[in-house]
C-alpha cells in the first residue's frame, strides 16, 4: 500500500511538471492567407491575436470568421501538443498503460 501511495505521490509530481512545461511550449495558428495569426501554449491558452492584414478590420464579419479560424488552428495544433506530452508520460510512469492513450 506505502509503494502504492509513492507511486501516485510521484505520477502528481510528474504532471506537474508536465503541465509547466506545456505552459512554455507555444504553437501559432493562423487564418487564410495567414490574416490573422493566435498563439497558444500547450496548456491549450491563447497568449496572443496578432492581425497581419489591417485591411480586414474593415470587414467585421470577415474579422470574426478569420478570428474563429486562426484560434480553432492554434487550439488544434496545442491539443496536438498536449496530448503527445501526456501519452510520454503515461508511458514512462505506467510502460504497460501507454498504449491506451493510442
């Protein structure tokens, strides 16, 4: 039960660690033509909206589809991210239970 309890103890610390160092890993969408670009961490945060067009401000709907699009790229490609982090490391805390996150 006491190596049980060592064992849990130590895959918190893991994902601990994991998610710190998701949160300095960082991807970029972007939207046609790259108009619009968002970066997010790997936590699946946006930290930043960059508009590289300024001629699309003119346009708001075109402005909210372009926005939608280059955040729903971003937040993909963090999930994309995330996700190989974490089969890393449920493999290498539990080798026998990596295959499930497949």
């Amino acid at each position: 039960m006491l190596d049980m309890m060592k064992k849990l103890q130590q895959a918190q610390e893991e994902m601990k660690k994991i998610k710190d160092r998701l949160e300095t890993i960082t991807v970029e969408g972007s939207a046609p033509n790259g108009a619009i670009k968002v970066t997010a961490n790997g936590n699946r945060k946006i930290k930043g909206i960059r508009i590289v067009d300024a001629s699309i401000k003119e346009d708001d709907e075109q402005l909210e589809d372009y926005l939608i699009m280059a955040m729903n790229d971003a937040l993909e490609k963090a999930e994309k991210v995330n996700e190989s982090e974490m089969k890393s490391a449920a493999s290498s805390m539990m080798p026998g239970l990596g295959g499930m996150f497949k």
